[in-house]
C-alpha cells in the first residue's frame, strides 16, 4: 500500500516550543479541506443534513450545523490508518451501534433508517501520550470492518505501545459513515484541535 509520509512538526503556537511531530494517519490518502463537511469546524452534517427536528410545539425545527470534530481523509480500498505519533492504545473496538439510527415524521413515528452500517465512530482506535507538558490524544475512527465473515481489521488492543507510523488498522466505512474514509481527532487536554494545520508542509 506504500509508506507513509515522513513526520511534520507540528505548529508552535499550540504546543509550545517542543519537537513534538505527527505522521499522516493513512498511507497514500489524501485531505481535501475545500470539499464541504471535510474539516474541523461547524458543518452540514452528511447523514442529518441540517438536522431537523420537530419541537413540542409540532413545528419542524432547523437546529443548522453541527460541530466536526476532526477532519475526514480520503483514501484508496485497502489503505492503511498508522499512528500519528507514539503512545499509548487507550480504545480498540467498535463505538456506537451496528443498527442505523431511525429517523422520523413530523409526528416523531418511525418511518425507516438511515443508510449507514450503524452508529457512532464504529471501529475506532484511540492513542494518547503525554508530551510538551500536556496530554495528547489521536482518534481514528469508521475503520474497516470487524465482522465475523473477514475478522477485526483494528491491528491493535488496549494497553499497546505504538510508534509513529506503526499500523493500526485499514480505511473503511463502518458506524455512522457514508463512505471510505478516516475521521481523524486531535485533544489537547480533551479539547478537540483542528489537526489541520498539523499535518501541512
């Protein structure tokens, strides 16, 4: 599937003045943050849209954009999802539910689901570390495929130690997800940051 890219440092203003690098997360993917719902920020979601609801009143509501918090890379069939930066495996499995979400009438009745193979991040893999005095923590999520017919596609289990550019899984479309692709997180102290910036040249 080819190597991953060599490390890039990350921004000064956010972590301080150390040398701490990240690795880009998928072999041969790509990010493209013009194409709409791609980057960290406020966004139509691509499963919800604006995310209409109806109130107490019976009136059909438009909560508008919801928050993105992480940035989605594309990437080819196959391609392999590798660690950021070194650390530690805190999550490995599947979050959320195999089972679509409802969606619903003006009344609230269940009308059908949405076309997704489920909920949540679906397979994900969480990494932390501790480095330029504050705690780091990568998510990748939506990844390939766990089921009992292929077997897990997570590379990794609670408690690992990992090293940049080591893998841990392949690309997929699992959870609440409308195609291939690695959502990618960043916190800082558990705030989400846009890892944007740390994976330009």
């Amino acid at each position: 599937v080819g190597d991953a890219p060599p490390p890039i440092e990350m921004p000064k203003q956010i972590l301080g003045d150390c040398d701490f690098e990240l690795t880009f997360p998928v072999t041969n993917g790509e990010f493209h943050p013009e194409v709409a719902g791609n980057a960290f920020g406020m966004r139509v979601h691509p499963v919800y849209g604006n995310n209409n609801y109806v109130g107490n009143d019976g009136v059909v509501k438009q909560s508008g954009q919801l928050f993105h918090s992480g940035i989605d890379i594309d990437g080819p069939d196959g391609a392999i999802i590798v660690a950021a930066h070194s650390g530690t495996v805190t999550y490995a499995g599947y979050n959320g539910s195999h089972t679509p979400p409802q969606y619903t009438d003006f009344n609230q009745n269940p009308t059908g689901y949405y076309g997704t193979e489920g909920s949540g991040y679906g397979y994900m893999v969480k990494i932390q570390t501790d480095s330029c005095g504050k705690t780091i923590e990568t998510l990748y999520a939506h990844m390939c495929c766990g089921n009992s017919a292929v077997g897990s596609s997570i590379f990794v289990k609670v408690g690992d130690v990992v090293e940049a550019g080591d893998k841990l899984g392949v690309i997929g479309n699992t959870g609440l997800s409308t195609m291939r692709h690695l959502h990618f997180s960043m916190y800082i102290n558990g705030t989400a940051v846009d890892p944007a910036p740390y994976l330009e040249s």
